[in-house]
C-alpha cells in the first residue's frame, strides 16, 4: 500500500486492474474516458485486453462475451452511452455473466457536457441490476474490487456510476503496490445454450430468480459497511439527512463541527437496502433527501415508509424543499441543511456587485477545418432553402455566431436521420447532415443506409478530422492505429459509403474554399443521397504553420475576416483586425475570405 | 490545519500544471490533499478553476464560497469571477495582464482588465499584484507565467510549503531542459 494523488477515473481503472481485470472497452465520453485511458496506459505488459470501441452497445457485448468466458471485464461510458448499449444490458441482465463484470457509467449532473440529466441508478432498478454509487476517490478504488466480487457471487453484471466530480476530483489516495493485485486466468468459454441463450421460457425463469435475488441482496446490502448509517450527535434529535455520492462529502463538510442530525450515505441504490434504511428511519420525525439527478433514495424512502407505516416524513425534489435540476455544491447543501434544521447560516460577506465580466464561450479552436467546411457549405447554399442538421462533437459548436450552421443536434448519428424526416415533409428543401468521423462509425452508418433505401434526398456532410477531438483524441475505425498499440488497416469511409450505394462521394480538402464551396454546389444539386468529405485533420493534432499576416496598408478594416468565421486567430486591435499570434494555425482561411489580398501566410519578401 | 487554493484563470495559461505541482508537493510531504478542476473545454479559451484543498479532516474537493485562504488568479477578470470563493481576510494574487475573450473581436468588447484588478483591490483585503507580462518578458519565455504565479503564492507562506519544496517537485515533473527555467521564474515570483 502506498499513497499517490490520483483523478477518480484513473483510481477506477487501477482499482479495477488491482482486482484482476482481464478486458477493457468502452466508447469515449465526459466525463467517463480517462477510465479506460487510464487503463491503456498501465497495461504495459499487455496482459490486459483493451479497446475503444465503434459504440457503447459494442462494447458492452465484447465485454459480456469476455465475462462469459470467465474473465473480469468492465465496460466505461457516459450516461447517455447507456442508452445506446441498453439493449444488451437489458437481456444481459437475464443471461448473466460468469466472470465479474463491471459496466461503469459516468454521470453527469449539471449537465456538465451532456444532452441529458439522466440518472444510472434510475437505470438499474430498470435493468433490475446491482449498482454501487461512490462517494470519493479512495472510495471509488476501493470499492471497484467490491463490485467485481458482487458481480460474481451472483453471476450478473454491476453498474458503478461515478458523477463528475467523483471522475474528475482528485485525491492522494491509499492504493496497492502491484505485489497486492489479484490475477483472474479465464476459465474459457463452456458451451450450455440453457444458459447463454436468450428465449422466452429462459428468460421467464431469470425474471422470477432476479426478483428473489433482489431480495436476498437487499438485506445483504443492508449490512454493507459502505451504506453508512452515523447516529446523531445530538440527543433527541429527531431529524435526518438522507444522502449520496459527491454529495455525501458536501453534506461532511456542512455538518462539520456541528452536533449533527442522523445522517445515512446510500451506496447501493438498486436493491436499496431497506433493512439499513429502516434503522435509519427509526425514531425520527423528519428527513431531508439531498440528491443529484433523480429522487431515488427520497422515492425508495417515502415508499418504506408507506411499507411500513412509519410516522416519518420525507422531504426532498418530490416535496420541492431541494431543486430538482442541476448539481448540487457544498454552498447549496450548506443552505438546504440550513432550512432543514432551521439553522442560522453566517451571513455571507457582502462584498460588492463585480463588474460585467466577459464571458468566454467555447468556440470552435483557431484553425479548425469544422469552420473551414462549415463556412463553405454556408456560402454554397446562400439565398437556398436549406436546413442542417448537426451532431454530437466538438462541430456542434458550429451553432456558435457568425458560422450558426447547426439548425438541430439530438443525440450521437441523429442528424442523418432527422434531415431525411424533414425532407419528407419539405421536399423543397436542401437537406444537410453534419456528422464528424468517429460519429459516422459510431451510430450514422445506418442513418446513411437508412436514406439510400429509402430514396431520401440528402447530403451527408463528413467532417473528417481524423481523430475523436472532443472527448481528447481517441483512436476510432478510421484513424489507423488501436488502444493496444497495433497499426491497422483504417476502415475507409468514402468505400463505406460506395459499399451501401452512395453514388456519389466527393473528398474535398475544406481549406481550398472555392473549390469547396463548388462543390457543394454541384454535389447538392443532385437528387438522391450524396456525400461530400471534408478531410483534414484536428488542428490539435498537428503542428501549427506560421501565423499568417495582414498588410495593414491592405486592410481596408471591413472586418470581413472576423465576421464571416469568428475565428479566434483575430482579433481587434485599436479597432483594427489583427492576428493572435500565440493561437493562429496559420490555416488560411481568412486570406481565402478577405475581399481586398490583405491577409496572406507570408509576410512580403519572405 | 486545512488550506482552502483557489487558482483560476484562462484554458492554456497552465493552471492545471501549477496545482498538479502543490498536489505532488503535499503528496511527497504526506500532507492529505484533494483537487477538483474544470475539464473538457481548456483549449478553447474558455475559463479554468482547480480547487485544491490541503490538510487533514477534507471531505470534499471542492470547498464552499468565502473559504479560500489564497485566490491565484492567473487572470484580471477570472480573479473576479472566482473571488466570491475567497475568505474574509484571504489573500488574492493576481497576474495584471487580461486576456481578451476568444469572441472579443465579434462581439466588440473593449474589456482591458483595468475595471477587474479596482475591483481586487477594493475588496481584497490582502491583493498581491503580479505583473505577469513583464515577468515572462524579463524571463524570455511566454510559458513560465505559472511558475511566477505559483512563487508568488509561496511567498505568501501560506502554503506548507518552502520554494525548495516546490522546487523540488518541479524537477522531478517537468522535462529536463526546462527545469532551469522553471526555477527562475519560480524565485522571480517569489
């Protein structure tokens, strides 16, 4: 055992290494990626199977074939990545598993960076499966080896779902020295299709055994050291606190020092411990449920309560005593728990009204080809009835001013499909579809497959950057190389397209403007589906060329430059367009978009 | 004994790396240490905080308003934006030098950081101004601007930590051949 200061989602990956992990996948996603990074980067022997996936159902089944086998796997996504690999998960909840099998799913309270406030504990009373909710980094570590032992002794898959600031907090932590690991050897695949295939009858059977099960894991839960129940300091109080997660810490912090109400920390939501909860519950008159995301524990209570006809009342989001959107911090915990005992909080410092700060929306980076291409496809369809639909990727920033090119963005390998139910009903329309290279291979090949049978009239707009820039650069199908250190042959995606019989397929580089913007022309022309792919890679991803340079004696300060592509590369300086050049790529966009030769990428004489 | 930082300021400008450095420091002399920072949106200009919380009895990361010792703003107005963290009496360093908004030029801001450092200093108790953009000129390098915030910060004695000790963690993270340069702006801002 030793000490080392470790992000949360790094402390999962070694956790789950320490506790014999033989097999890792998963498909990128704030806030869960650093997971399985994490675990590439410690798999230096290569002992450990690891792999970004094409989506999350993929790897989910991967994973579950793994643990058929006998091995511990996990699987890493964000919470929305669920809903992509909740078809599996539902049946895999009937089928079991026979090695541990974790399926860590990050969520994301605010939301942070995601469409959506789902929340995964939500999910495993759905899917029926056990869930671990933790707390802190070192809780996180420690139980990851927990949920494998669970996942095993009852032969089913575990959800573990961290929030954001349990992924991304930091802490110097207590973890193994790799002489503690555990090491798992497979026992292999045994052929039994009783077991490992799905049918009615089976599932029939599973159903009734889950729900006793349920049961049995309720109690045993009960017991679990880490669904604390910590009596209250001070006597004859009749009051509690009901909490999880981040929060628990939030609500540490608040009762600090104070003579504290009764307070349960509920780590397995899903089977919720009743037998602990009702420990909890005795003798008191009054509790607060402080939660992130969905009223579980205040749900799980009030129906106890109804159970068992305790005089209890629970307070929470149902009961609108705590808001029910949005992520809680240690200042709003502070004031909920404030109301709830009816304690004075100190009197916050006054401190006077700041002035107007500037805000520093993202954008897209300087030199990005998104802006490159969708500028082009904006100056195609000028004075056209157009419509584009975006997708899930750092263009979804192309909705920003000036470029406002993201007319809908729904969810990862929508937008291919939404523009196809809008040509439908406006057939006058100019139908486009954005999505970004990893998207494509992720969930918008059988969007593509989806028009071309059904005779849409559409463009499909790839915007090839050759990597997965959003989530910090991940390899996918088309940029060549793997997580386990292999260079393979990339999966092409204009012979993808050809493949389903998209006959038209161009390849443009979004940096040679005029030419892009013909293109489009000529291509949206067409009837049926075509394709157009804008290929260049992340301007992150590759060296910068030297700034480019105005000639001020040029520059007649139309500021074209800056508001046709809002490029953060120019500025104003004393009201004049001028170059940064700390973040020009030197991509010449702006020298193709000024109308009087003022900008170029050399200075005269160079 | 607990330590409330809050560092702040703009993607790009290394504040990660300056609280990865007190972290490693308070690791290495077995001080418990937590952080908490933005993440995801850095590289695009956008604004950039770490909590870091440093001694025993820390339940969470992050640390409520009013409780930071020491605000390390690497920026004008991200000073102001985060100030509300800092404690009545807390001390508030800040680099002088603003960093316009990547939308500036569309939008027109005139903002110069001028309206920002008044605010610190009327409501600071304690404000220690750095001249960050003479800092890395005397220098000679535009990427040291944390090492000169970070030795102001120890110079404040109100980290556990002596410049030594800091400085020592940053040989051991950064690539050799930057080390010296490190060292220098370390005691530049110190």
């Amino acid at each position: 055992m030793h000490k080392e200061f470790l992000m949360g989602n790094a402390a999962i990956a070694r956790g789950a290494i320490a506790a014999g992990l033989n097999l890792i996948s998963g498909y990128p996603g704030t806030p869960s990626t650093e997971v399985l990074e994490t675990s590439a980067k410690c798999n230096k022997s290569g002992s450990l199977y690891v792999e970004w996936s094409v989506n999350e159902k993929a790897a989910l089944e991967l994973a579950a074939g793994a643990a058929y086998c006998g091995a511990r796997t996990m699987v890493t996504m964000k919470q929305v990545g669920l809903n992509v690999a909740s078809d599996p998960l539902m049946s895999l909840a009937y089928i079991g598993v026979k090695g541990g099998m974790v399926i860590l799913v990050a969520d994301d309270p605010g939301p942070i960076s995601s469409q959506t406030e789902q929340d995964t504990r939500t999910f495993a009373a759905y899917s029926k499966l056990p869930c671990f909710d933790p707390s802190s980094v070192q809780e996180a570590y420690d139980m990851i080896g927990e949920a494998f032992e669970l996942s095993e002794k009852y032969g089913t898959p575990v959800l573990f779902r961290p929030t954001t600031r349990v992924c991304h907090g930091y802490a110097s932590i207590d973890v193994k020295d790799e002489t503690e690991y555990k090491s798992v050897k497979p026992e292999g695949f045994v052929r039994d299709p009783s077991k490992w295939v799905i049918f009615p009858r089976l599932s029939y059977n599973a159903h009734i055994k889950i729900e006793a099960r349920n049961v049995t894991l309720s109690e045993e839960l009960s017991d679990y050291a880490r669904n604390l129940v910590i009596p209250e300091k001070a006597a004859g109080c009749k009051k509690g606190i009901a909490t999880h997660g981040i929060s628990y810490t939030y609500v540490a912090e608040a009762l600090a020092g104070k003579d504290a109400p009764r307070v349960m920390k509920v780590t397995t939501p899903f089977p919720f411990p009743e037998q602990a909860a009702l420990r909890f519950l005795d003798g008191l008159d009054e509790v607060l449920c402080i939660e992130e995301l969905d009223p579980v524990i205040e749900r799980e209570l009030t129906y106890i309560c109804g159970k068992h006809h305790l005089p209890v009342k629970i307070r929470g989001k149902l009961t609108h005593d705590v808001k029910n959107a949005g992520e809680n911090t240690c200042g709003t915990v502070a004031e909920n728990i404030a109301g709830f005992m009816g304690w004075e909080l100190p009197a916050a410092a006054k401190a006077e009204e700041p002035p107007a700060l500037p805000v520093r929306p993202p954008v897209l980076c300087a030199g990005c080809p998104h802006r490159a291409s969708f500028f082009a496809v904006k100056e195609a369809m000028k004075g056209q009835k157009a419509v584009f639909c975006g997708d899930i990727g750092c263009y979804t920033l192309g909705n920003a001013m000036p470029l406002d090119m993201v007319d809908t963005c729904l969810c990862m390998g929508a937008g291919v499909n939404i523009t196809q139910g809008i040509g439908h009903i406006e057939p006058d329309m100019k139908c486009f579809a954005f999505v970004g290279d990893s998207t494509f291979f992720a969930s918008a090949i059988t969007g593509a497959v989806n028009a071309v049978y059904n005779q849409a009239d559409m463009t499909l707009v790839i915007l090839d950057n050759s990597t997965t820039a959003m989530t910090g650069h991940q390899p996918h199908p088309g940029t060549g190389h793997t997580m386990m250190g292999q260079v393979v042959d990339k999966i092409d995606i204009t012979a993808v397209l050809k493949g389903i019989g998209v006959k038209t397929v161009v390849t443009v580089d979004p940096l040679d403007l005029k030419n892009a913007v013909e293109t489009v022309k000529c291509v949206a022309s067409e009837k049926g589906v075509k394709a157009i792919i804008f290929k260049l890679p992340c301007a992150v991803i590759i060296k910068p060329k030297k700034p480019a340079f105005i000639d001020t004696q040029k520059c007649t300060n139309c500021k074209r430059c800056i508001k046709a592509l809002g490029c953060p590369g120019i500025v104003l300086r004393d009201g004049r367009p001028a170059i940064e050049n700390s973040l020009c790529t030197g991509c010449g966009l702006c020298s193709q978009v000024c109308p009087c030769s003022a900008i170029s990428l050399t200075k005269e004489g160079e | 004994m607990q330590t409330n930082i809050m560092i702040c300021g703009v993607g790009g400008q290394g504040i990660v790396l300056t609280s990865k450095l007190i972290a490693a420091t308070a690791v290495s002399h077995d001080v418990p240490v937590m952080s908490a920072e933005t993440i995801g949106m850095a590289q695009k200009g956008g604004s950039v905080f770490s909590f870091l919380r440093l001694g025993d009895g820390i339940a969470s990361p992050m640390f409520p308003e009013g409780s930071a010792d020491l605000l390390i703003g690497f920026e004008p107005s991200e000073a102001v934006r985060m100030f509300p963290y800092l404690k009545k009496g807390g001390t508030a360093i800040v680099n002088t030098h603003p960093i316009m908004p990547v939308t500036a030029a569309l939008t027109g801001s005139d903002y110069d950081g001028a309206d920002m450092l008044e605010y610190i200093r009327r409501n600071a108790e304690k404000a220690v101004f750095v001249d960050g953009d003479k800092a890395i000129t005397d220098i000679g390098s535009p990427k040291v601007l944390n090492m000169v915030m970070l030795g102001a910060a120890v110079a404040t004695g109100l980290l556990p930590f002596s410049l030594e000790e800091i400085e020592e963690t940053m040989k051991a993270t950064v690539k050799p051949q930057f080390a010296e340069l490190n060292s220098k702006a370390l005691r530049y801002g110190g």
